[in-house]
C-alpha cells in the first residue's frame, strides 16, 4: 500500500511520535510510506527512519502550524492509497484532501478532548472514516458531532518507550535520582508533557504544594514549552524550588520512569495519554485527574487512579497511600501495570489494527501484512 501520513510539524508532543511511529512502521512492514509535514524541522525530525520518504510543503520554517501551501498537490503526485491525517491542523485539512483525492481512504483521527474547530468538525463527515484513540473519544464522535459508530474504528495509542519485560519496580536509576537530589526514600512524583496550559501542570504544582510539611517528596516535571517559565516561576513563589525539578525535553524519557515512583497527570483535554500508558510500561502506579480517556490509560483502582478535577484532598491521599505501600504492594501494582500496558498498547498489534483497517477501507482480500 502507498500510505500517507499528514502531521503539521514533528514537534515533541505525543501525537507527533505516534505519527513518526506508524510511519517508521508501516515502512518497516513494507509498504510504501511518506510522511507529509507543513513545517520543516522539530525536536522529532531526527527519528524518522530512512526508509520513509518525506515531503515538506513549507520552504523555510514559517512558524505558521496552519500553512499548507501545495498541499493536495504534493498529494495527487504521490497519489496513494491510504491518507492518515493525524493532529488538529491536519485534520482539518482531511476533507479537503478526501475531495482532491476521490480514489483514496483518507482518514481523520480523534486524538483530542479539545473542541473542534470548525474545519476539523466539516472534515468528520467528509473523510471516508475515523480513527480514535480512546473508546471515550469515539463516543464523543458519535454523540457530540453525529458520527456514525460505523465509521469509527478505535485503535489506541502505541507505547512508543515500552519498558523491556524484565524492567524493574520504579526508582531503579539511583544516578539520577542522586543527581536531582532525591534518596531512596524521597518519593519521587512524575509529568512528562508538553509546557502547554491545556497539559496544567500548574494544578500538579498547587498539588505538590499542599503535600503534608513532613512528607519526602520531589515533582519531575518533563518537557519544554510556552507554559514552563511561569510553572518554574510558580514553583519559586511557592517555595518549592529544592522540591520541584525541571529536567527538560528528553527525546527518550525511559531513564525519568525507571528513576520515579508515581505518575501524576493534571491534563484537561486529553484523549488518550502517551505519558500514562509509558509509565504503566516501566511500573509506575498512576494518579490523574479525570478527563476523556484517562481511566483507558490504567486498571481503574488497581494500576490507577482517576482523581475528579479539582479535588487536590483526594489527590494528596492516594499519593499518601502510595507512598505507604510495602515492598511487595509496590512490586506486586509494578507488575500488573507492566502487564497491562504491554498487552493492551503492543506496537505490533496497533499497527497491524491500522493496517488491517487500511486493507478493509481498500476492499482488499489480500492480508494487510
């Protein structure tokens, strides 16, 4: 199959490395795929493998996530089979891509607890079908914007950092927890998101910073983005600087899992959460404010815990209960995570659903693999 995968830009956020992974996938199983981008560059742009052509419409990065100039020509002249739309601002180019190319499937994805913009929500009943990436986000299709449950398909996301199956319990790279400071008692709380305010970790801030005086405890929070400089100054007016820790942008995070002990998450407008379903892979217990997907990410009360937003007194206490658990509670909650992760978010049996999805939308009999 020639497959197309359309992405604004190959910034770092969760739905960029799906796209590079079903990309450097569905190479990799031998079709014919390209990855289509409206801005050149970005933190991601160095983890495409060879074996998948790209296309970049911009000449030189504009800095405008919207501009796609030549757009369904560079697509006629490809001409495939399969056109996989994935983020906002592709989206909302999908039908219009659906009308220059009659002969293709193109699909939208719903990969947001965001409101649609206007483009994207003409694009849901123009595009051939849909995919989702939480069983929470293909009801929203269905009973928000009129999408017929026959033509969503839901495919979670892949774990694109899986933990090896022999990984430890948490807290395991004593480097790095020494370097930030932390020892083996201090329980370490962990976010690895875009700085972005919709991600809020602000709220894990205001969290953190009602935590009993006497507790041991320090806040990782990952990545990079236009809402850290007010976090790092939020975390300093509250005092917390020694506390709360700022590592960066990590192309890997792995090491930041295998050093923490619980994954905390304040994200408003998610579907499905990359950095919840990584953290289940590595062993870290979850604690999350609810929002559309979360409680897909973990076993509901038995790997993690879906805390209603706003309600940072039920949030503190189970980060309390967490943080009595015994050794063998620990160990014992690391594995059922690992399971659970592992079987339900499989790079291998997410892209043969895509691919046997693909094969479906084309009318083929042959195996898609």
């Amino acid at each position: 199959m020639k497959i197309l995968l359309v992405q604004d830009r190959l910034r770092s956020g969760g739905t960029e490395r799906q796209a590079v992974l079903l990309a450097n996938a569905f190479a990799a199983a031998g079709h014919a795929a390209t990855l289509l981008t409206f801005r050149p560059g970005g933190p991601l742009a160095g983890t495409v493998a060879p074996g998948v052509a790209r296309i970049v419409l911009q000449p030189f990065d504009l800095g405008l996530d919207w501009f796609a100039p030549g757009l369904a020509a560079a697509a006629r002249r490809f001409a495939p089979d399969i056109v996989l739309c994935l983020g906002r601002m592709a989206n909302c180019y999908a039908g219009g891509l659906q009308a220059a190319l009659p002969g293709a499937a193109v699909l939208g994805t719903m990969r947001t607890g965001k409101p649609l913009p206007f483009l994207f929500r003409r694009s849901l009943a123009l595009v051939r079908h849909l995919v989702a990436n939480s069983r929470d986000a293909a009801a929203t299709l269905a009973r928000v914007y009129g999408v017929a449950p026959a033509r969503i398909t839901v495919i979670h996301n892949s774990l694109v950092f899986p933990a090896a199956p022999a990984a430890g319990t948490g807290a395991a790279d004593a480097a790095l927890r020494i370097r930030f400071g932390a020892t083996p008692a201090t329980q370490v709380l962990l976010c690895v998101a875009m700085f972005r305010p919709e991600k809020n970790q602000r709220e894990l801030i205001e969290i953190a910073a009602g935590l009993p005086a006497g507790a041991d405890w320090q806040l990782w929070l990952a990545g990079d983005g236009p809402a850290r400089p007010a976090c790092e100054a939020l975390a300093a007016a509250k005092g917390l600087g020694a506390r709360i820790k700022f590592p960066g942008f990590l192309r890997d995070p792995s090491e930041l899992y295998r050093s923490a002990d619980v994954a905390v998450h304040a994200s408003s407008s998610e579907a499905l959460s990359n950095f919840l379903i990584e953290a289940q892979a590595h062993g870290l217990p979850a604690v999350a404010c609810a929002a559309q997907g979360i409680g897909e990410c973990f076993v509901p009360g038995v790997t993690g815990w879906e805390i209603a937003r706003g309600d940072h007194a039920a949030f503190r206490a189970r980060l309390g209960a967490l943080a009595a658990a015994t050794p063998a509670e620990r160990a014992a909650l690391a594995a059922a995570a690992r399971r659970f992760a592992r079987e339900t978010f499989d790079p291998a049996r997410q892209v043969d659903a895509y691919l046997a999805l693909f094969a479906r939308l084309r009318g083929d009999s042959a195996p898609a693999r």
